[in-house]
C-alpha cells in the first residue's frame, strides 16, 4: 500500500508544485491539501495521514501549535517541517516538540521522497545540514564511550544501548531485530525504554538526545 501523504502550507502554488512533483513516486498518495492548520485538523480527523508535510509558518494556527496539537491526538502520524530556515536551535526544538524530520523548502523532490520513506519506515529522517548542525558540539569517540558508560549506570541497559546505536543509523524494527537476534517485539520494547528513559516523545527525538549526549558512536 502507498504511504499516506497530506501537505499542509498557507501558499497554494507550494502545494500544488508539491504535489505534482510527488505524483511520479507511486508509493506516495497524496490524500489531504490544507492552506492553513484549521482545516488541517478537520481534514485529518476525517481521514489520517501517514506522514504529513507541515508549513511552519502559517496563518490562523502556526505549524508549531499544528505540532503540538497533532503529538497528542495522533502520535502515530509522521511529521516533517517545511522551512526556509536553517537554524541550529530551531530545528532541535522541533524535534524536541515531536516532530519528525526538518526540511528547507529548496531540497530537490528525491530527497523529500526520501524523508518520506525514511520517516514512514523509521520514524524519522535527518538531511546532511541538520545531522552536522545536531552533531556539530558531539565530544569525540573517547568522550562518547564514556558517555555510554555514565548513561548505563544512570539506566540504560547495555542492550538498550545496542538497539540506540542502530535507531540513529536508521535501522528499522526489523533489520534491528535480526541484528541483534531477538525479535521485533523484544526491539519494540527496548524503543519504548528509551524513550521514557530520556524523556523523548518520538524516535527523531530520541536520536537528536542521542546526539546531545554524545551516545552516537561512527
């Protein structure tokens, strides 16, 4: 089945040029256009999306309250900000705030079918200027390792740990289980460990605390 796609920006022509651009990836339906956040969350009460592409500015109800809104009603659904901004802070603070993936309004189609895909089948999708900008104050490997240590003390279980490792190099459920041979349950449940562990709402949350903390390791 065709990943479930809605977009949502207050400039009709983006949204257009958006979805004809998308219209040559077959696994991709476009089921829901919105021009504001109001009429976003009526379609999407109607009829849910798997991934959403969100305008961060938009009148009415910006893309942030859209966020917040959306993370409470509808974790399940995959959201990427649409942005001219490429701004360190801002793009941690809306993973923090659940979303995601982070995108400018300028990446080539290919990479937004990407994100897409990635989101769909990961749960998030981090683009070369946002993993180095997230990445940019990361200690060294030593440093990292121990982090590691401090962070299993503190909670984190050495298998915890493992699955982390492979969730920021964006393995899925599957590939993580076959891995580490347990099963894709076992993946499921350590994922929701360390999500409540490090007080994140998502996956794309919990890499960009990964990457905070000096926990990705190359």
């Amino acid at each position: 089945m065709p990943i479930r796609l809605a977009i949502a920006d207050d400039h009709q022509l983006f949204v257009e040029g958006m979805s004809l651009l998308l219209a040559r990836y077959p696994d991709v339906e476009l089921i829901i256009k919105a021009t504001n956040g109001k009429d976003l969350l009526l379609a999407i009460a109607k009829d849910q999306p798997d991934v959403l592409l969100l305008d961060l500015k938009m009148p009415d109800m910006d893309g942030v309250e859209v966020l917040q809104q959306l993370r409470k009603k509808y974790p399940q659904i995959g959201i990427i900000i649409l942005s001219l901004q490429d701004n360190e802070r801002l793009v941690a603070l809306l993973m923090e705030k659940g979303a995601n993936a982070y995108l400018l309004k300028n990446e080539q189609p290919e990479t937004v079918h990407q994100a897409i895909r990635s989101v769909y089948e990961t749960g998030y999708y981090f683009s070369d200027y946002v993993g180095k900008a997230l990445l940019r104050n990361r200690n060294n490997r030593t440093d990292a390792r121990r982090n590691l240590l401090h962070k299993s003390n503190a909670g984190f279980s050495a298998r915890e740990l493992e699955v982390l490792q492979l969730i920021c190099k964006q393995h899925t459920t599957a590939e993580i289980a076959k891995l580490l041979f347990i099963t894709p349950r076992t993946v499921e449940g350590h994922r929701k460990n360390l999500l409540a562990k490090s007080d994140t709402k998502n996956v794309a949350g919990l890499v960009v605390y990964a990457m905070r903390n000096g926990l990705v390791l190359d």
